[in-house]
C-alpha cells in the first residue's frame, strides 16, 4: 500500500480510502442496497489486510449504523491507533426535533459524542462538514469545530460539498481567528463531473489542503457500460439526481474509459480511479464496494500510472456539467 500526507499536515493515510456508507443497515433508509453487518465483514478484513489506513463515514448514514458497524470491525481487524477514521456532521438524525440537524453549535457539540459512542472511540482522526448550514452563521460552525478539536475529541476537522468561494471563506476566517483549520475537502469529483478542476481543485493545491473526492466511479457508471444495470443503480436516486442532465454526454466519457481499459487489460474501474492519482493535488478517493471485486479493483488501482496520453483521451469527451452535489 502506497501512504501519503493528508494535505500539508503530518497524518499518513492510504493512497484510498474506503467508503463505509454501503456497509450499514440500509433497511427503510436511503440505501437499501446496503450490506448488513455480517456480509460487511469480509470487506472490511481484506481492506485492512491490504494495509488500508483511511476509512469515511458519516453519522446520517443508514441511522448511525454505518459508524457502529465500522467501530466494531476496527475493534475486530485492527488497532485503533493504526487506523484513520473520518466521520461527518450536518444530515438530519432526529426527525421532528428542530436541533437534530445542521452545524449549530448545539448540534455539532452533541453529535461529535454520539458519533464517538457508535464508533467507539473517544476521537475521531478526521471530523468534517458534510455540507454547510444556511441557517448557522459560519463562524458559531468553525469555532465549534476549532472546540472540538481543542477538547481531544478530533484531531482534524475537514469539509465537503461547497463552492470554491465558500471554503476560501471558511479557510480566511479559520486563520484571522486562530481557530483550527480545515485540512481537507470531500468533493464530487470523477471523469464525468470535473467541475472541481475549476476552482477548488487550484485553491486546495494553494492552501495546501487534501482532496478526498466522493464518487469516483460516478456511483459505479465509469465501472460498468453505459447500458448494464445493478440494483444499486437502479434504486439509487441520488445517482440518478446527479447526473440525470448529462446522460448522452457522459456516454463517450464512458466508452473512452472502456477503450483505454481494454487496451491495458484491466477493468474499467481501475482506469476511472487511477485517472485520479494523475490529477495534481488528489489526496485519496473514497471507494465504496460491495463486490470484493471492486475492493480488489480500487487496491489494484494505485500501482496504475496512465499516460499523458491516456489521460488526454479520457478527458477529451468532457463536456462542462451544471453544478451537481451540493445544489
């Protein structure tokens, strides 16, 4: 396994980083596709074995079970000190109550606990907005941040899901009131949503800032043709929300990456993802799996170095794409 610096601080994490929404109890929430606890076991087992140090999660995934089933396998697999785990705020968990959601500095301070119980653990390596709170004045949300790391029970904070502007914002106000600073983005990013090379892939290169994207398979439209089906995408509706706009056009995108795979006599998903290692400034992708083949996919992945040439091709398709993520 392949570790580097999680943007310009001292923590190593591996080259990817798996994703844990899939593993959770998805029964009546918004993934039911999700693998229950016992089925999750063996993914868990061969990313660690594999030398896999980073894993995400988020406290609204599945009810919190995707954080309990993630404590329980680092306490099963691994030594908490060996692993980076990385959990995110902001997603409604107590329908009805009007403070159980947002980045409030009641909501942050009491889902930090909550988050850590179903973990586990007292700290998290890495605790993040999920998106940000219209209804919060951004500094109560980073002076919260900046106590929860004081209090030990974080030891970096990192955000998601904004406009470039936005997280320049948050960055300025973090450094003007020596509170803690974001060390990374979570961002949408893929070879059929390169918006983030725009704007914020230049501004976290600048300030130094690690990049994590989410969905780098597009929800596993680069890991398959563009006409097979799976019953995740088939009842994965925010897939569909995401890209519903762009569907011929992200077609050649799709075929592109088929040719440069079957060119190299690998899958498809290895090439999606080791496009992401030759983009400057990529810390490490969230992989999601629910095959041991996509797990064995992503790891195979990181020894890839595509071209210039390849990656020329695969980027030629692009059209520019409306804002989708976080709109």
């Amino acid at each position: 396994m392949k570790y580097v610096n999680l943007g310009k601080t001292g923590l190593k994490v591996s080259r990817i980083c798996l994703g844990t929404m899939a593993y959770a109890n998805g029964a009546g929430g918004a993934h039911p596709w999700a693998l229950n606890e016992e089925a999750s076991q063996p993914f868990y087992k061969r990313a660690f074995e594999a030398g896999i140090n980073f894993y995400d999660t988020a406290n609204v995934y599945s009810f919190g079970t995707s954080e309990e089933f993630l404590g329980r396998a680092v306490k099963k697999y691994a030594k908490r000190g060996e692993v980076v785990i990385a959990t995110k705020v902001h997603g409604e968990m107590r329908p009805g109550d009007p403070n159980g959601k947002g980045l409030s500095r009641k909501a942050i301070l009491g889902e930090i606990d909550l988050s850590l119980k179903r973990l586990g653990t007292d700290y998290v390596d890495l605790y993040q907005i999920h998106r940000l709170d219209p209804e919060t004045p951004i500094e109560e949300t980073l002076e919260a941040l900046h106590d929860v790391v004081k209090s030990g029970k974080a030891r970096y904070i990192g955000a998601s899901s904004m406009y470039a502007w936005q997280f320049m914002q948050a960055l300025a106000l973090q450094s003007a009131s020596g509170w803690s600073r974001f060390v990374s983005m979570q961002n949408h990013l893929n070879l059929l949503y390169r918006e983030e090379e725009r704007e914020m892939l230049p501004l976290c290169r600048d300030q130094g800032i690690g990049v994590i994207p989410w969905s780098p398979l597009a929800r596993g439209r680069l890991a398959r043709g563009p006409d097979e089906k799976t019953e995740r995408s088939e009842t994965d509706k925010f897939g569909t929300y995401l890209y519903r706009k762009t569907v011929e056009a992200d077609r050649a995108v799709i075929e592109r990456v088929g040719e440069v795979a079957a060119e190299r006599g690998v899958s498809r998903g290895q090439v999606a993802l080791a496009w992401h290692f030759a983009k400057p400034g990529v810390t490490a992708p969230i992989v999601g799996a629910t095959k041991p083949e996509q797990l064995d996919d992503a790891i195979a992945a990181i020894d890839i170095t595509l071209t210039t040439d390849e990656v020329k091709r695969l980027e030629e398709p692009y059209v520019p794409h409306p804002v989708a993520g976080f709109v």
